[in-house]
C-alpha cells in the first residue's frame, strides 16, 4: 500500500473531524515511499475484516494511553531533531538530508529509483516491524501535517478504505486501512499508519506497517527508531513538499551481499535496497 502527496493543487475540504471515514488513493507528484515488495514482506497487517474493529480500537486506545498528548511535549526533546539539536554526529550514519543512529538488531534498507538512481525513502525493519521514513522541505510559517494527513484520509477513498484520525504515542495518526485478501480467501484489510513530524523548514513522515501497525510491542522499536532520527533541512532553497536530498553512504552493499556481510551488533552496514521501478 503506498499512499504518498505530491505538490498541493488545492485547498482541501476534507475534515479531520470524524474519527473513521472512506479514503482513497493519492496522486502524487513528489515520490512517495515505495511499497515493500509484496512477495518478500510480512503479511503481519493482513487482519480480518471480522477481527478489524476489535484490534484497531484495542491498539489506538493503547498508543494514546501510554503516552498521552505528545503535541504538549517539545519535539526538541522527544525527537525527531533537527540536525542543530544535537551536540555530535560522530555516531550517525549521514545519509545527506537524513542521520541515522545504529541500532543492534534493525536492519536498514536503502530505496533507490531505478530511473533515475535517486533516494526517495529509507526502510527499517525489525522482525515483522517495519517503518519507513522521508524527509521533506516545508515552508518557514507554518507545519504541514495537519494539511497532509487531512489529504491523506480523503486520498483513498476510491480503494474503499476507512481511515481513523487519532491521538497517538507520535501525536496525530492515520490508520489507514485497505481491502485486501488473507491467504486463505477471506475478505480483509491491509493496515498502515502513517505519523508525521514538523520541524524547522522540514516535515518527517514515517509509516509503520507490518506488526508494527497492529501490535503496540512491535510499535514501541520502531517508534523509537523514528524518535531518533535527524532531519538536516540544509540552507539551499526548496519549494515545500520537496525531497530533502538523500544518498547512498559509501559503505553501503547490495542486498543479496548484505546477507554474506559480518557486522557487529549496533554497527550493521546498511543495505542498498532494491530498485524501485514504479513510484506511487
């Protein structure tokens, strides 16, 4: 499930009002974070359409519980940081808009446009968690999130999905949740929550899948692989919604290497992920 935004064309109407509504998909300008392969992701946000009501209410009521309102507390502390946040690099993988703090037993997965051979994302995963994670330029006045997740809850709804707007462990939310089919036949959904983070002339999104939608223990490492991430907006003009730029770090390997790499533990070299030939 991708559902990404692009340039904004006009004002939304949309209101974030209601706590769950039909969405539909995006039409994108600007890349959105590609899709992990289905035939090599977890099925683990594959939930039945029976069960969905159930686990998505217990999960929401659960993130908002424990940790409450974090809109009240300074992301300057909490994290995501902005590159003049924090007081050395020495320990962060530079990734250009993007550093990237090691962590023993997350794997790290590079996405590259095969057309154009560019960084539009970066994918973490843990087990079944996965979270995946883009840097964008925003305007100095004002956040963007609260714009974009109204967008994203109107974007699909001609896919027949419902979306929830709610309070969570990262603020805002939108669990997103699409038609699809479980191994065995029987109706469900895909699930996807997407979180979003504004700083200083950046907006970070992140989008949890896998266990890492429907089950707060698998949440709460990926939550805190997001809350270490550091944005470098950089002084060169860009227009909002941009891409901060991203690179490959020379110590960067294919992936069918990656697997034949020894590493330390909290030092993993970081895979080049595979090329993406579609995006959005």
């Amino acid at each position: 499930m991708v559902l990404g935004f692009g340039k904004k064309k006009q004002n939304t109407e949309a209101s974030e009002d209601k706590s769950s509504e039909d969405v539909g998909e995006a039409t994108t300008e600007q890349a959105p974070a590609p899709a992990v392969e289905d035939e090599k992701r977890p099925d683990r946000d594959l939930i039945n359409a029976k069960a969905d009501k159930d686990i998505d209410q217990a999960e929401a009521a659960a993130a908002a519980a424990e940790e409450g309102n974090t809109e009240e507390t300074s992301r300057s502390v909490t994290g995501p940081f902005d590159v003049s946040e924090i007081e050395t690099d020495e320990t962060y993988i530079d990734l250009g808009g993007l550093r990237i703090k090691p962590e023993e037993s997350v794997s790290m997965r590079i996405d590259v446009d095969q057309k154009n051979q560019s960084v539009v994302s970066v994918t973490f995963q843990k087990d079944g968690a996965i979270l995946q994670v883009q840097p964008f330029a925003a305007p100095k006045s004002r956040g963007l999130w609260s714009e974009i997740r109204t967008e994203l809850a109107k974007s699909v709804r001609d896919q027949n999905g419902v979306v929830d707007i709610l309070d969570g462990t990262l603020g805002r939310q939108v669990i997103a949740k699409l038609p699809a089919s479980l191994p065995n036949g029987d109706r469900g959904y895909r699930v996807a929550r997407f979180v979003g983070v504004d700083g200083p002339r950046w907006f970070l999104r992140g989008v949890f899948s896998g266990d890492a939608a429907v089950k707060r223990s698998a949440a709460r490492d990926m939550e805190r692989v997001f809350r270490s991430l550091v944005v470098v907006r950089g002084n060169n003009p860009m227009a909002p919604r941009d891409l901060l730029p991203l690179r490959i770090p020379d110590n960067a390997v294919p992936r069918d290497q990656a697997a034949e790499t020894p590493a330390k533990p909290g030092n993993e070299v970081p895979e080049r992920g595979p090329e993406i030939t579609q995006i959005g």
